[in-house]
C-alpha cells in the first residue's frame, strides 16, 4: 500500500475548480488499495468546501501545516495550538498586517475583506474569546512575495521558539513550533504503519519544502519555484502524471 500526501491550492485545486483528470487518477489510486490524502496549510472547511461539488474522498488530512491532523473519519490525530498573546504581539510588530487566524476551524479576518463567504471580520482579539489557536497568516499582494519572505524570515528568528512560519508564494502560513508538513507527513506514516519507501508528497511553492525533505518519493509541478524543484524526486505538469509515475 502506497501513500500520496498532496498539497491542495495549485496541485489539487486551482483558483475554482478541479481537474476531472486528477480525481480519476486519485479514485483509480484508491481503488487499488492506496491512501490518498491533503498536507495543506488551510483549515478543515477550507478543503471540505471547495471538495463539496465533486466525488472525491480523503483518507487523511494534515491540515493548518501540521497544526492539526485527521483520519479519513475526521476525528483528531494530532494538534497544536499557539499562544494568543504571539499573535497578538506579531500582529503589533507588523503595523497590522493583513491576517488571518484559525480557530475550532472558524477563520477570522483582521480588518480586511473576507478571503472565504464564511469568514467572520473581527476588529479586536477580545472578539475570539479564547487563549490559543489553531493557526495565523499574514496575506500580502501577488506582486510582493519578496517582502513576504523577509517577514517570514523575522517572524521565525524572533519567535522561533513559539512558532513555524512558512511561506506559501505571497501568503505566510503560521503553526505552532514543531509542527510542519514534514512533521505531518511522520506523523500520517505511524499511523498507517507503512515504511519511508511506501510514502509519496506532491506540492508546488516553499511551503511544501518540509514535506520534500521528509518523504522518500517528493513530486512537483514545472511551474515550482526553482529551490523547491531541486528537492523533488519527480517533475510534473499535473497531479494525475505524479500518480502514473507511482505505479
């Protein structure tokens, strides 16, 4: 039995839609008895809803960069929180920054517009009525993927002792410490039991460089950026010539 943890935006979901050439791919995979399943850094709702419109069933889910991690049956493997208070004093330092946290799987947007239909626009912390979260980004302009590296370069140095941050081409995803893909990808592996020659990853911007790292087969796209494509086992254009590889 193999394993392929795939990545979600600009692998498996692009901008509104999926390729049906992928999801064939994916239920032939699966009906040959292999685990298919996402390593992403959104949240449980920002997978399942996108999902909804077609017939396309999870076995896993490594979720928030490895934040949070669920069977096929949704139930909790794995998760860890941030202290509120490093968000806070993150957000502070960044002049206010245009963010968004994660919470019991709600996504609260900073003083922006909504990112998603269902996120909800707070303008303080006290709104959240909590002490920890599951997950925080910060989200600057396509053109501005330069100053997204220096801060997650900043926010890694200053409080790399709280938190993973983990660029995402002009997004900066943000976990707890220890957690990322490749921490996932561990974790997903001891659960099913399979050896490192069993575990595959695909996925296409920095984000996914602890995943490549961590599992023995990596895959990515040729439109990667140029340092995740010397980690990768394999080259593709599409996610269903990743799963013809595999076999």
């Amino acid at each position: 039995m193999k394993l392929l943890a795939s990545d979600f935006d600009n692998t498996l979901w692009f901008f509104d839609h999926m390729k049906e050439e992928d999801l064939r791919a994916i239920r032939q995979f699966q009906k040959r008895g292999h685990l298919f399943g996402l390593c992403t850094g959104r949240p449980l709702k920002g997978v399942l809803k996108p999902s909804e419109d077609y017939d396309i069933q999870y076995d896993f889910y490594i979720l928030l960069s490895g934040g949070l991690i669920l069977n096929k049956d949704l139930e909790v493997i794995f998760e860890k929180k941030i202290p509120l208070s490093i968000v806070e004093e993150i957000y502070e330092i960044l002049d206010h920054q245009c963010m968004s946290i994660v919470y019991q799987d709600h996504m609260y947007q900073f003083g922006n517009e909504k990112l998603m239909k269902d996120d909800k626009v707070v303008s303080s912390f006290e709104e959240l009525h909590t002490d920890e979260v599951n997950a925080f980004s910060f989200h600057y302009q396509k053109d501005e993927k330069d100053k997204a590296t220096v801060v997650k370069d900043m926010i890694n140095e200053r409080y790399g002792e709280y938190v993973e941050a983990f660029q995402n081409n002009e997004h900066i995803d943000i976990a707890a410490r220890g957690c990322s893909k490749g921490e996932g990808i561990k974790i997903i592996q001891n659960y099913f039991q399979l050896d490192d020659d069993m575990i595959y990853g695909i996925g296409d911007s920095w984000n996914d460089i602890p995943m490549l790292k961590t599992v023995k087969h990596g895959y990515t796209f040729t439109y990667a950026p140029s340092d995740v494509k010397k980690l990768a086992e394999g080259i593709v254009e599409t996610l269903k010539e990743c799963i013809e590889k595999m076999k």
